[in-house]
C-alpha cells in the first residue's frame, strides 16, 4: 500500500509548517533565554526545509542557495544572542525572560 | 599544485557585470565602518572624538557620493537600472534612502560622542555598528531580491540589537537589547518563511522575477503566495513598530541609550519603510487589493493606539515612543495609497521624520543627565530656564511632530493624508487627522511642561483645569542648574532645526527629489547588458 | 517505499527533537533535543538531494551552533532545570497552543492547494536541481557567485558585526551600575568570597589541627560562622 | 497696474518690521521698538490703500488681480504658489486689518510702557500682522491655512505673552488645543477641494463650483464651517475666547475683537460661491448656530463683572451676529458689520484697556463708577463705542446690525421670523449690558474707594477679635482673683497650723524651765551660777513662745480678714468678664443687624459705620490712589476709531434713492460675491424693521439706565422716588427677575458653560487617558506577552490573507 505513495514536496513542507509552529510555541512558553533562541532556532531550520523542499519542487537551486544565507544569519544571531545572555548574567542572577520587566506601562 | 589544479578542467564562474559607482555609497559605509574597527584596535591611544568625527565624515562621503549617482538617475537617457544579476537596484528611491540613512547615522555619531563620554563608556565599537547598521540600511534600500533584504534587515537589525544592549552599566539598557533581541529573530523567522513561501509560489526571490512572472501568470491558487505576504508584512510591521508588532517599541526606546533610539526611530524605521514600498507597493502592485486593507488596519490600529497610549505616559523617551509609533501608522496611511504620490509622500515623510526625531532624542540625550536618568516629564519643568536653546529646539521638533505648519512635519502629514485622500480612502484620511490632533494635545503637554510649569517664583498650584493633566504640580522642581549643551549635540540638534523649519516653510526641494524617487523595477540597464 | 519510511523516521525525528527541545527541563537536554532535530533535518535534505547542505547542516548547525549553546550554558552555570509545571502568566501556554496551531494549519491549508495549481513557476537561477548535469555542490557555487554573489558579499558585513557585537556585549566593564542600587552581580560575589574564605579557614583549621588541637575547634567556628553568614545573605537575596 | 503690483508689499512691511525687531528689537528698546512696529503697519497701510486705489481704477469686473511670488510647492499637478489674490474683498478687510492695527500699535506703545518685554510684544505684533495678511491675500486654500496657524500661533504666543501668570499659559493653551480641532476641519476640506478639483487656487476652483455635486459641496462647507466656529469662537468652540482675556489688552483689542475670529467670516465669505452649491440647510446651521451663540453669549454677557469679560462675550455675540449674516446669504452685511465691529469693538476694547490702565490692572466693574469725570477722554470715546454697539442711529454699528436683522427677516417664511426674533432679542440684552457696563464704569458713585465685601467682613472680623481679646483679658484677670481666694484660704489653714505649733511649744518650754529648775535645786557651788542662766534662758522661751502665740493669733486674723477682700475681687472680675462678653455680643448683634454688604453698593456708599476703625489697610492705600487719564499715545487711537464708529455706517446706508453712492461697500463687494443674497423687502418693512429694532436699543438702554444709575442724572432724588414709588422697577424687576429667575437663568446659562461645555471638553480628555489607560496594560513588560502580540498578528494576518485567497 506505501509503495503507492509517493513523498511529494507538500509532505515536506507540511513538516516544515509544523516544525515552524512547534517553535514559535516553544519561544511562547519558555522563559530560558537559551532555550527560546534554540526555538528560533527551530524555526529558522522549519524555513530552510522549506526552501529546499520549494526548490525541489521547482527544480531550482536557489532554495538551497537560500540556505546558506540563513545560516550564516542564524549563527550571527546566536553569536549576539548569547553574548547578551552572557552580559545579562553578570549583572543578574536569574536570567528568565520573566524577570526582564522592568520596563513597562 | 598549481599546476594540477591546472590540469583539471574547470569552467570558471561566469560572474555577473558590476556596475561600480552605483555601489559606491554603500562601500562608503560598509568598508568605512569596517576599516574604523581596524584601526581603532591598532590606535588604542586616540581621542575617542576621533571616530565620532569619522563617522560622520564617513556619513557625508557617503551621501555626498549619491550626488553623481542623483544626476545620473534623474538623467532621461541612463535612468533607472539594477546590477549585480538585478539583486541591486539603483533608482531615485534607493538614492534618497541612502542619504537619509547617511544623516541619521552621522547625527546620530555627533550625538554619540559626548553621551559615551559622559556615561563613561567605551568608544569605537558603537561607531563601527552604527555604520554596519546603516549599510545594512542601504543595502535594504538597494535591495531588489528578497534574500539580499532579507541579509539587510538582519545587518540593520543585529547592529542595532547590540547597540540597544550598548550600555552595558545600565540594566534596563541590557534589558531593552534582550528583548529586541528576542521579538526581533521571533518576528525574522516569520519574515523568512514569507520569503520561502513566496519563492515557492514564484520560484524567485528576485523581485524583477517575481514582478514578471506574476504579470505573465494568473496563480490559480494564490494562497501560497498571499500567506507569504503575510509572513512578511510581520516580519516588516515589526521593524517600522506597527500596531500589534510594536510592543517592543517603548520598552526599547525607554532603556535603549538615547543617541541610539534616535537612530532606531529614524534609520531603521526608513529601511523598514523602504522595504514594504519596494516589496509591496512596487512588486505586489498588482495584489493591492489584498495587502491594501492589511495596511489599513495596521495604519488605522498604529495612530489611534499610538497616540492614545502616548498621552497616558510620563517618562517622555517612552512618550515618544509611542508617538513614533503613531508616525508610523501615517507612513502607513501613504503606504496604503499604492500609488506614486503616496510613495513621494511617504518619502518625504521619512525624511522629514528622521530630522524632527533625531533632534527630539538629541535634545533628551543632553538634558537626559548621566545614565539618562532624568526621563521623566517632571525633569523637563522648568527646562526653558535651564537651557533656552534646547527648549526651544525641542519644541520645534514637537511642534513639527504634531504637524503645525511651517514645520516639515506639516507638510510630511499633508502629504501622507492628501495621498490617501487621493486614493479615496478618506476615513482614513479622517482618523489620521483625528489622531493627529489626540497628538497636539500630547506634544503640548510636553511644552508646557518645559515652558510654564516649574517656576520657582509662584505657586504651583495653577487653576489648571481639572484632570486635564498631573503635570507641573510637584514641589520638588528638578535642579535649576544650567545645562551645557556640548558642542556635538549642539551641531546635531542645530542641523535637525534648521531642516525641520527651512523647509517646512519651503518644501519644494525635499518634495522635488522625493518625488523624482518613485522606486522602479528594471532589468539591468542596457548599458550594463551590452555596454561590455 | 523507501523513501516514504525514511520521511515518516525523519519526520518523527525532527518533530520529536523539537517537542523535546521545548519540553525539556535543563537547558542542556534541550540542546541535545535540537542536535537530534539538526540530524533528522540533514537526513531529509540527503531525501531532497541537497547533499552539500546535509553535510553543511550538521557540521555548522550541530558542530558548531549547538556546541556554542552548551557551551554557553556550561560557563554561565546556567544548566539549572526550569520549573515547566509552573506558568506565570495565565493563560500563556493555552494562547501559545491555539497560536501554534493557528500558524500551523493556515500555513499548511495555504500549502495544500498550491501543489496542484499550475503556476508555470520554475526556478529562475537557471540552475537546475539535477545531478547528473553538474555536481551539486558546483551548481551551487555557481549560482552563489552568480545570482547571490551581492548577497554572499554582505554575509561579511553581518559576520563583522556579529563579532564586534559579542565583543562589545560579552567584555568585562568598569564601573558601577548606574539604575540598581546594590546589583545582584556583588551580592553573588560577595557570597561566594564568604564561601571561599570560610573553606580556607576550614583547611586552615585542619592543618592547625595536625599540630595542636587546642586550637582547632575557634577556626572551625570562624569558618562556621563565615558560612552562616554566606546563607544568611543567600536567604535574603531568594 | 503699477499700484496693484505693490500688494505683496502689503504684509511684507510686517515681515520686514518683525525681522527687524527680531534681530535689533532689544537693543532698540522702549519706545523706539514699539515705533519700528507701528512704522512697519503704517507701510502696510499705506501699500493697502495704494492697492485699494488701484483696484479702484479698474471696472468693476476687473477688479480682481492674482500675483504669482514664486512657486512654493512645486509638486507635479499639486503645485502651490506663494501668491497674492487682491480683490475687493481681500482690500476692504486688509484696510481694516492695517489700519486698526497700526492704531492698536500706536496705543500699545502707551499700555506696554514700562513692560520687561516690550520689544518682544511689538514683534509678536507684526508677526500677528502679517499672519493675517496673509491668511486675507492668500490666493489658494492653504496659504489661508498657514496664515490661519499663523494667528493661531500668535494669539497663541500673545495671550500667554505674560506667562509666568499660570492662568495666561493656561488660557494659551486652551485657545490651542480648540484651535486644532477647528484646523481640522479646514484641513479636510482643503483636502476635498483639492480632489473635488484638483487645484486649491479661490481663482480657479470657486468658478468650477457650480454645477457640483451637492453632497460635496455640502461637506466641504460644513467643514470650513467647523474651522471658522473654532477660529471665530462659535459655539461650542467659542471656549477659549473669554479666557483669552488673559493676555493683554491691546492683544484682545486686536485680535480677540477686530482681526482674528472675524477670520472665520472672512473664510465662509471667500468661498460662498461653493456654500451656493452646498444643499439648502447649510445656511440653516450657520445661521442658527450664530444667531443660537449671539444670544447665548449675550446673556452670559449681562452676569459678567470683569470689564473685559462683558467685551468678550459680547464680542462672541457679534460675531455670532455675523454668522447670520453669512447663513442668511447676506455676505454684504456680514463684511459691513465686521467693519463696523472692528471700530467699536477695538475701541471699546482699547477705552477698557484705558480704564484698567487708570485704575491700577483692577478689571471689576463694580470698584469703577462715575469715570467720566477723570478719565474725560476714555469716558468720552467709550460711551460713543457703546451707541455704535448698541444700534443708536446713526453710529456705525445701527446701521450694520440693522442690515443683519433686515436679511434675517427678509430669508423668509416662520424660519427668518425666528431669526429676526432671536437676533431683535439679542440685540435688545446687547443693548442693556453695555449700558450696564457704562453706566458702572462711567457713572453713577465713585466706588474704588469703597471697601469691597471681603474687606467690610474682615473690618467685623478685626473688630471682633479686638472685642474677644477684651474678654480674654478679662477672663484671665478673673481667674487671678479666683486663685487670690484660693490663696488667701490657704493661707488661714497655714496660720492656724502654725498657730497649733506655736501653742504646743509652750508647755515643751515650761516643761524646760521645770527642768532647769529642779537642776538648779540639786546645784553646786560651781554650777550655780550656770545654772541659774539656764533658768533664766529657759523662763525667756516660755515668754517668747507665749509671744510668738500672740502674733500667730494676728497673722490668723489677717489671714481671714483678707479672704472677704479677695471674694470681692472675684466679683468684679466676673462682672467685667460680662460685660466684655456682652459687649462682644453687642457687636455681632450689631454685625448681624448691619446691612448684608452689596458686591456692587451702586448707589449708597457701602454701610461701614462702626468698623471704620478696622478697615484692613489696603483700602486706605486705595483711598490714596488716584485714577488717572492714560497718555497722548493711548488716547489718541481712541479719539480716531471714535470717529470712525460714528462714521462708519456711511460705507452702507441703506437709502433706496441714489443706490450706487450710498451702497458703496456693496458695490464694491459686488465682484467676489457672486451669490450674495438680494434683499425682497419693501421700503416700509425696512423702515418698520429699522424701527422696531431702535425700539428694542432703547428699551435695553432705559431699562439698564434705570437699573444701574437709579436716579443720579440731573434730577437724582425725582427719579430715584419715581422709581421706588413704582416699584416695580426695582423691587419687582431687579429683585424678582435679576435675583430671582434671571438671575437663576443667567446662572443656569453660566453653570452650562463652566460644567457641560467645560465638561465635554474634559471629558474627552478623560476618555482619551481612560483608552490609553487600559490599552497600557497590555504593555506589562513581559517579552512573552509581547511575542503573543506578534503571533496573534501575524495569525490574523495569515487568517486575512487566505480568506482573501483564491483556492
């Protein structure tokens, strides 16, 4: 019955939408700082499956170019985000994204 | 080894034509900033007013470079063109972006100097991330492939995350960098997977591309391609601070350093403008009627909370904040024209903006005192007494703000609304009037502030109307001692005056060349093409 | 056959380190989830034929991304499990979950019809995903220094930053806070110098022990009295 | 043609004297500055009549003359120029507008003597001037519009011009802020000309209008309309102009009376080729809301005591006035009586500052009375003023307010009777409250030395605390005696103990001398002698104990001799202490029969008798003081618009023979108002009407003349009898309807404006702050918060655009 199936690209894509939705959950109920970055993380990884499944599926190599540059993004961003992290936690000695309210109203 | 790699049988890459000079601005600033970060680790010993003198030179070269650039794109014969296998598009509107990121980043570096000095910290590195962030700007501004925007928005926006986080003695600086930091890669996400939605259902991410194909092709099924809209417009919304993706906003305006907001309300928001016109209005032209009302409700949502939250506030940095906020639901209102006087409008706006805010933030950033303590409306009564020049300079900018003729903002409000007008959305004409005028009362508040209340001679207690505010009444009047107003600051804010009234009271010039900036899309030039 | 049970693998790999990577308590296991994710996803571009960005995937993302995350959280000490049972804010993880599937299910209705419809779309790099015209990785140098050479040339711009950014935020400084009036960064150091001291009175008092016992037993009180005084100000600071 | 091309240099003299004030204005100084100023005006005024002689030349169809200064806004098919419209109607107003302010320079150069900014307030002046020049030659709707900020922004800088007063900055900033909303509506409007056809210029959009679609047409008139009720103090905008008072006078005179707020007029009057086009009950509301505010305000007017406050709400009124004009269509008699109104007005206003200036900055009518006498000139030219406004022929403003009543009347049907009616009742308050006025400032009692209610209260107060200190003292000296008796009775329990002692030491020293004696019995040789000493010794004491009992016995009786002594002290004390009380009683009774001080003792000096000894000081300072007569520089603009309020009529007398010449201003009107609206009434209704509306002038004028001089003209005694014997008058009228329903009325109307008016104002500012409020809760500071904010927006989003998609 499988062997009648055939992995479109959709299917991928559809995983992608899911991976994109667990992370952007994730960001929405983590309070690590650390771990809501591994979401986006998460979701920046949902993005290139979907690039590279859209290539496929329209046989071009531009999405999996598009890869690359999101990664180089998503390394940048880690590499900030952590030093933030890093000069957050001199100063304080929780480091939850809860305890950032100091600003508000 | 050389001789064996001779021996293989490669084909070299047939790279694409580079048309130089149109990459000249944003080599300017890029290699500039860059070359800054080389030479202040080898020249530890050097006056930390150096790089701020150096950035701003480096801000002029780079918009004094666009003149050639100006001449020939306005010029019939040569005009509009794009590079690079057309991901770099050079047209009017590229230009007139360039130049106005070029002067928030050099006032903004004028601003720096005697803040870092004052809050005792470390000098180059803010200059070098002002400058990447501004060619990330440009790069936005130039951007004719989603993923070269995409790189751009990221170059602008990790920049100005550090920058935010940039004082690092200060929590609420930390703070405010963290939470940029976070909403801004949540919201990058969103933006991203809108560009691969939309090189799904168009099978490029050049903008010539897509605009072509989507003029030869009837999309069946459009829904791809419109959740791609969407994706992005959040990812956009979040950059310029539209209702509901401006939540940050006055959390990040309150504990960001001052001389850095100022550059967040004024560069990045014209980059994040410049992306939605290029992207929007420009290549989507034809999908109008779909992103129209989205724009709408953003517009309409940005100047009604905008402005009814600012009245409610009492520290002013997060007062102006919101007002910024309820700017950008005016862009808006010329975004959602679509058409080209809606685009010289919002244009026009833009830089007319970026003058009054970099002005009102300069004005705060001196009278704000060390670790910008003094926020709150209470330390600005009596402000005329203390310093004459920046209460009169900061009213100017408020009175621009609020859109009083013979200011920019005047004519920056006339034009977003007549455009609107124009294109017959006239409720939405009328509820930015409305929420203009909610904004008069605000900015008012803040002179008077400034000009009436805080008197020591008299008593406070002023037979001010009833709940009209809670201002003016405090015994406690905040130090009556002069302000020095150091000489950068001076410069800068002095610059922002003069623009905000010259050309409130004469217009025509920034109106002539932001209508001669109506974005393009076009092939590589001819010239470029054939010419080698 | 094949490749559909591979995709199912795959596809319950990526999801399930992703569930894991937000469910997880320690930061650290969530990082382990998100390698897991990371191979799932490599093994799916292998399905996809991108065969360069597989191998780029786990050598970047979990070589290099991941281990700075653990990294991270090993210097901070910052691997201490977080309450999930708790939500501080009502009603937080219902939104997030309608959220979540909202995004999910429009995306993915939005993708459903788009399969079918004839759009004529195909890729305009003019690189065709097909290895046995070029080799994968040549077609995407190709089209790197060709259509995207503008943007590969401003991945430089954003690197620079990210360095001189991690430099500027990470650096020690000099200086007191200016908006706290006592910060939690002295406390903590003030804590662990009153633990340091009362161990080395401890040792103090042991080797004294070894040449005469009478003195002992005052050391070890000092050194007491050092650690009590290190909870007391722990206790005031929880 | 030479002569029309010299209008740009009707508000370039303004600009040119505000620039030089600018940069030289304090190192010039007093008076020098305030000259500069008025030399600039009168260089405008002489270009305007320059001008106005020009346009004479041409015909009448010609005389219309656009110059181009240069491109402004050159924007594509949104060009607007910086240029000039000289028209008939431009020129009149412009004549006007220079002319009364280069008077209102001149006296300005008197009232600002001596003033910390005097310089500053002549360059506000001329920038005023030329705000408002510009805003009448403007030729396109936002030239009009940037000098319509122009004055806002000035009478803005003007009313708070002293601002270190808290009720100044405070009144600037309510003039603002009702400002912006009527801005509002101009803006749109200029928006919807703009589309409607497609250019703002009045020379190329005004002959476009007929023919448009009506809806339009309409909308942009009730826009306009609800930028001149801001600007021209309408209800309910009308707001900010009583507090506007708060800045100096010649400010009020020029602007809050003769120049400003009648811009709105000017406005609706430009463009009545488009409210032609507008549907039929536009000129309904704009008649009604004028007509509805001049009564309004007229009845405020008649409770007000501040000399500038009756101006104010008067000048409300007339405006109001005008704006029935123009709703009628009457555009000639809305013109003409600005004119008119402009004289009187910024004459009554000036004549006001005049007497403030005299009277030590004291603004209440009722500390004035009986001027006349040594403020000749104000007084003189005042009362002139006051006949022009009240429609006394042939003073100016009979004329003008007759033309208004005529058109009201002659719109027709039930509705133009109403109007009529409204405004002939209307004029019959305005009337009665500026005789009011004059007759309290002017005539009757010299009341500023009087001591007003507040300081005859303190007088009884001081008194009686000078009563209650008398009985304090006499209080304390009560208590003395009383404690005297205390002492005194203790002083007999002490002499009686000590009388006890005393006698108790006798026997001790009997019992001594047994002692010695019985040691004397037993003695030796050698002790004798000793003793025989100590017998005598002991023998001395029982004498002198038995002594001391007999002076104990005496201090006793001293002792309670004194006791009766100090009763009778306490009784006398007492007595006293009553008679203090009574006489403290005796003063508040007198205090309580004492006639309830009037705020206004018109007539009869205020009743102080038995506190005149402890009037606080200030009224002697006051008793001191003199008024006195204002400067040449003061009175000399007085003396011309008093000419020119008397005069002023003559620019259109409403005789039927000999049409061109007497009609002058209408002919001179006839080019720019294509739709003006033609009077249909007969001869004999103009003249009944005319009579009629005397009537009413007069009735207001006899009734106030009774009410507030009560017999002190020529035969003060006959009269004040007839009018008691009557009783009517006073008793029943002032009484019953001025303290009774009027006065309940007048109340009522004034508790309206503080409380509904105010309140809605307030109220949206609190509605405002109470949105803002609750949408600041969602900014609770939480990044996790903020990132729901962006996920629900960008599932809204997505949810939008797939609804919108094609599947």
């Amino acid at each position: 019955m499988l062997a009648a199936v055939e992995v479109t690209s959709n299917w991928y894509l559809i995983l992608s939408a899911a991976l994109f939705a667990v992370g952007a959950m994730g960001l929405l109920i983590r309070r690590n700082p650390l771990v809501m970055f591994m979401c986006v993380e998460l979701m920046l990884n949902a993005v290139n499956l979907s690039f590279v499944a859209f290539g496929d599926r329209l046989g071009d190599i531009a999405g999996q170019v598009s890869v690359f540059f999101v990664l180089v993004v998503a390394a940048a961003e880690v590499v900030v985000g952590l030093a933030l992290v890093v000069a957050i936690s001199r100063r304080r000695a929780t480091t939850t994204a809860d305890d950032l309210s100091v600003l508000r109203g | 080894m050389l001789s064996l790699l001779a021996q293989i049988d490669i084909e070299p890459i047939d790279t694409p034509d580079v048309d130089w000079p149109v990459l000249v601005p944003l080599l300017v600033m890029s290699v500039g900033g860059i070359l800054m970060l080389t030479f202040a680790s080898i020249l530890k010993r050097l006056p930390s007013s150096v790089w701020s003198i150096a950035t701003v030179l480096l801000s002029a070269a780079t918009a004094i470079t666009v003149i050639p650039l100006w001449m020939r794109v306005t010029d019939t014969a040569n005009s509009a063109s794009s590079t690079l296998a057309g991901s770099v598009a050079f047209d009017g509107f590229s230009l007139f972006l360039t130049v106005v990121i070029a002067f928030a980043v050099g006032l903004t570096a004028l601003l720096s100097d005697d803040y870092l000095k004052r809050e005792g910290l470390e000098g180059p590195e803010l200059y070098v991330l002002l400058m990447m962030s501004g060619a990330g700007g440009i790069i936005m501004a130039f951007a004719n492939d989603l993923i070269v925007l995409f790189l751009g928005l990221e170059i602008l926006s990790i920049a100005v995350y550090v920058l935010a986080a940039m004082h690092v003695r200060k929590l609420q600086s930390q703070e405010a960098g963290m939470k940029y930091f976070i909403l801004g890669a949540f919201s990058s996400a969103f933006f991203l997977y809108g560009i691969a939605l939309i090189y799904g259902a168009t099978g490029s991410t050049n903008l010539i591309d897509i605009k072509n194909f989507l003029s030869v092709t009837v999309l069946a099924d459009d829904a791809l391609l419109l959740a791609g809209f969407a994706l992005m417009l959040v990812g956009l919304g979040f950059k310029v601070a539209a209702v509901p993706f401006h939540f940050w906003t006055p959390d990040v305006y309150q504990g960001a350093p001052t001389p850095v907001v100022a550059y967040m309300a004024s560069g990045v928001k014209a980059a994040g403008f410049a992306a939605i016109i290029r992207v929007f209005v420009l290549t989507f032209e034809q999908y109008r009627t779909d992103w129209q009302p989205v724009i709408y409700v953003l517009a309409v949502l940005s100047l009604l909370l905008g402005s009814f939250l600012a009245i409610v506030q009492t520290d002013i940095k997060r007062m102006l904040a919101y007002s910024s906020i309820s700017h950008a639901g005016f862009i808006l209102v010329g975004v959602q024209a679509a058409t080209d006087r809606g685009t010289s409008a919002v244009l026009f706006y833009l830089a007319a903006y970026a003058f009054m805010v970099i002005g009102s933030f300069g004005v705060l950033t001196v009278a704000g005192g060390k670790g910008d303590a003094a926020q709150s409306l209470e330390d600005y009564q009596g402000l005329s007494k203390r310093s004459p020049f920046l209460a009169f300079a900061l009213m100017v900018f408020l009175f621009s703000q609020a859109g009083v003729p013979l200011t920019t903002g005047f004519f920056a409000k006339f034009g977003v609304i007549s455009a609107a007008i124009d294109a017959r959305s006239f409720w939405l004409g009328v509820i930015a009037m409305i929420s203009a005028v909610v904004g008069a009362f605000l900015y008012l508040r803040v002179i008077v502030t400034m000009f009436f209340a805080g008197d020591d001679d008299h008593d406070s207690d002023d037979g001010e109307s009833a709940g009209q505010d809670d201002i003016g009444d405090d015994a406690d009047v905040a130090s009556t001692d002069k302000i020095d107003v150091p000489l950068g600051a001076q410069i800068a804010i002095g610059m922002c005056l003069l623009v905000t009234v010259v050309f409130g009271i004469w217009p025509g010039p920034i109106d002539d060349l932001a209508r001669e900036a109506i974005p393009r899309l076009v092939q590589e030039s001819p010239a470029a093409l054939f010419g080698n | 056959m094949v490749e559909v049970i591979v995709f199912f693998v795959c596809a319950a790999i990526v999801l399930g380190g992703a569930a894991g990577v937000i469910i997880a308590r320690n930061p650290v296991h969530s990082a382990l989830f998100l390698i897991q994710t990371l191979f799932g996803m490599a093994v799916l571009f292998i399905s996809l034929e991108a065969h360069f960005l597989a191998a780029v995937q786990v050598v970047v993302y979990a070589g290099a991304i991941v281990i700075l995350f653990l990294f991270v959280i090993m210097l901070l000490g910052v691997d201490q499990a977080e309450d999930l049972n708790i939500e501080p804010i009502v009603g937080q993880r219902f939104v997030a979950g309608i959220l979540s599937l909202g995004i999910f299910f429009l995306v993915t209705a939005s993708l459903v019809g788009s399969e079918d419809a004839i759009t004529g779309a195909r890729g305009s790099s003019g690189q065709i995903v097909d290895e046995t015209v070029k080799p994968n990785v040549e077609q995407l140098a190709e089209t790197l220094f060709t259509d995207y050479v503008f943007a590969f040339e401003a991945t430089a711009i954003l690197l620079t930053i990210a360095v001189v950014g991690a430099v500027v935020l990470a650096r020690r400084t000099k200086g007191d806070m200016l908006d706290t009036p006592k910060n939690t960064l002295e406390i903590r150091e003030e804590n662990y110098q009153a633990r340091i001291d009362a161990r080395a009175a401890e040792l103090e008092a042991e080797a004294a022990g070894n040449n005469s016992a009478a003195e002992a037993p005052d050391s070890a009180e000092a050194g007491d009295d050092l650690v009590d005084a290190a909870d007391a100000t722990d206790g005031g600071e929880a | 043609m030479e002569l029309l091309d010299l209008v740009f240099l009707i508000p370039a003299f303004p600009l040119l004297g505000f620039i030089t004030l600018l940069l030289i204005g304090k190192p010039l100084g007093e008076p020098l500055a305030g000259w500069i100023g008025t030399a600039a005006m009168a260089g405008s005024f002489t270009a305007t009549v320059l001008v106005y002689l020009g346009l004479r030349n041409q015909d009448a169809e010609d005389r219309i003359f656009s110059q181009t200064l240069f491109e402004w806004i050159p924007a594509g098919d949104f060009s607007v120029d910086i240029g000039f419209l000289a028209d008939p109607l431009s020129i009149a107003m412009c004549l006007f507008i220079s002319g009364i302010g280069m008077l209102i320079h001149v006296y300005s150069i008197g009232y600002m003597h001596g003033d910390e900014y005097f310089s500053k307030f002549f360059l506000y002046l001329n920038l005023f001037a030329f705000s408002m020049l510009m805003l009448v030659l403007g030729d396109n709707l936002l030239l009009t519009f940037l000098g319509w900020e122009g004055v806002g922004a000035c009478s803005y800088l003007l009313i708070s011009f002293w601002f270190e007063e808290p009720a100044n900055a405070t009144a600037g900033k309510k003039a603002f802020v009702t400002n912006r909303i009527g801005d509002w509506g101009f803006m749109v409007a200029t928006f919807l000309v703009f589309f409607t056809f497609g250019s703002i210029k009045y020379v190329e959009f005004l002959p476009a209008a007929p023919g448009m679609s009506t809806n339009t047409a309409t909308a942009i008139a009730l826009l306009l309309f609800v930028g001149a009720m801001g600007k021209s103090a309408q209800f309910p905008l009308y707001l900010w102009l009583p507090d506007a008072m708060a800045g100096p006078t010649p400010v009020s005179a020029l602007i809050h009376a003769a120049t400003m707020v009648t811009s709105g007029i000017y406005l609706l009057t430009r463009v009545n080729g488009l409210i032609y086009e507008a549907a039929d009950w536009v000129g309904n509301v704009i008649a009604w809301v004028g007509v509805g505010t001049a009564l309004f305000a007229a009845t405020i007017a008649v409770a007000q005591t501040d000399i500038k406050k009756v101006l104010a709400y008067s000048t409300v009124s007339q405006l109001g006035y005008m704006f029935l004009a123009v709703g009628t269509g009457a555009y000639v008699a809305a013109i003409f009586h600005m004119i008119t109104h402009a004289f009187f007005k910024a004459l009554l206003f000036l004549g006001s500052g005049s007497v403030i200036h005299g009277m030590h900055h004291d603004q209440d009518m009722r500390h004035y009375g009986a001027l006349r006498k040594l403020l000749p000139i104000t007084s003189a030219t005042f009362i002139i003023g006051w006949l022009a406004i009240a429609g006394v022929p042939p003073f100016a403003g009979f004329w003008s307010k007759d033309e208004i009543l005529l058109a009201a009347w002659d719109t027709g049907g039930v509705n133009g009777k109403a109007l009529w009616a409204v405004g002939l009742v209307t004029a019959l308050l305005t009337a009665f409250y500026m005789t009011r006025q004059v007759m309290m400032t002017f005539y009757g009692r010299y009341r500023y030395d009087d001591p007003t209610p507040v300081e005859i209260d303190q007088a009884w107060n001081n008194r009686i605390a000078a009563s209650q200190l008398t009985i304090n003292e006499a209080v304390a000296a009560e208590d003395a005696a009383k404690e005297n008796v205390n002492k005194a009775v203790a002083a007999i329990a002490t002499a009686e103990t000590n009388l006890e002692t005393m006698r108790n030491n006798v026997p001790v020293a009997e019992g001594n001398v047994e002692t010695a004696k019985a040691a004397l019995a037993e003695a030796t040789d050698e002790n004798r002698e000793q003793l025989t000493a100590q017998v005598a010794a002991a023998e001395n004491g029982v004498i002198a104990a038995q002594t001391t009992i007999t002076n104990g016995e005496t201090a006793l009786e001293t002792a309670k001799a004194n006791v009766p002594i100090a009763e009778q002290a306490v009784v006398d004390a007492t007595a006293k202490r009553a008679e203090a009380s009574e006489a403290l009683a005796a003063v508040q009774r007198e205090r309580a029969n004492a006639p309830v001080p009037e705020p206004a003792a018109l007539f009869s000096e205020p009743d102080i008798s038995g506190v005149e000894d402890f009037l606080p000081e200030e009224v002697a300072e006051r008793r001191e003081f003199h008024p006195h007569e204002s400067p040449w520089t003061m009175t000399l603009p007085l003396g011309v618009l008093a000419v020119l309020s008397i005069v002023g009529g003559f620019l259109n007398l409403p005789f039927s023979w000999n049409h061109k010449w007497w009609h002058h201003l209408e002919h001179w009107l006839e080019p720019t108002l294509a739709h003006k609206h033609e009077i249909a009434a007969s001869g004999n209704t103009k003249f009944l009407l005319a009579l009629v509306a005397i009537a009413a002038g007069i009735i207001g004028i006899a009734f106030a003349v009774n009410v507030y001089l009560k017999g002190k003209g020529p035969k003060p005694a006959a009269i004040e009898k007839s009018v008691l014997a009557n009783g009517w008058f006073y008793d029943l009228s002032v009484s019953n309807f001025m303290g009774g329903p009027g006065r309940k009325l007048f109340d009522l109307v004034a508790w309206f404006d503080a409380t509904i008016v105010d309140g809605a104002v307030n109220g949206v500012g609190s509605v405002v702050r109470g949105v803002g409020g609750t949408a600041r809760r969602t900014q609770t500071g939480l990044v996790r918060n903020y990132a729901v904010g962006v996920a629900v927006g960008a599932v809204a989003l997505v949810g939008w655009f797939f609804l919108r998609a094609s599947l």
